[in-house]
C-alpha cells in the first residue's frame, strides 16, 4: 500500500528525484513526517501547494488519501 510523491521544480532538486513511493500513513503531515528534514522542511513551506491526482487541493488536513494516490507538491510561483 503506496502513494506516489511528485515534487515539481525546486522541490525535485530538493527530493533528489521527480518521484517518490511512500507508505500510506493516514495523513500529509505523518508523510512529511517520514522524510528527509531537508525535504521536509521544504514541503513545509505554506506557499507550497498540493495537488492530489490532478486536482489542486485546499487544506492539507482534510485531504482523505488512498492507496494509489499521487499528491504533487507545487512549489512557489516567481517570475518577473
């Protein structure tokens, strides 16, 4: 029983990679929880967003994971 972990960006560059299978553990913030502290604090960030199969979500907390799921974290928009 797995998610996948998309990071997009600065985030991959953070991951070490563009994905990544994790345990389901019931919650985002248990995900984070479970990673590397330099990623962890990087997906911690608020302006970082996530997505779950597609679909931008709004809260963290009241996201309802399955297995199979890929949440995506977006990060920042910059620009000039």
């Amino acid at each position: 029983m797995a998610l996948t972990l998309a990071f997009l960006g600065r985030l991959e560059d953070v991951a070490g990679a563009a994905t990544l299978a994790v345990p389901t553990l019931g919650t985002i913030a248990a995900i984070i929880d479970s990673l590397d502290p330099a990623l962890a604090l990087a997906l911690r960030d608020p302006r970082v967003k996530l997505a779950v199969n597609g679909v931008l979500a709004g809260e963290r907390d009241d996201l309802a994971l399955q297995d199979g799921d890929e949440i995506a974290f977006l990060p920042p928009v910059s620009g000039g």
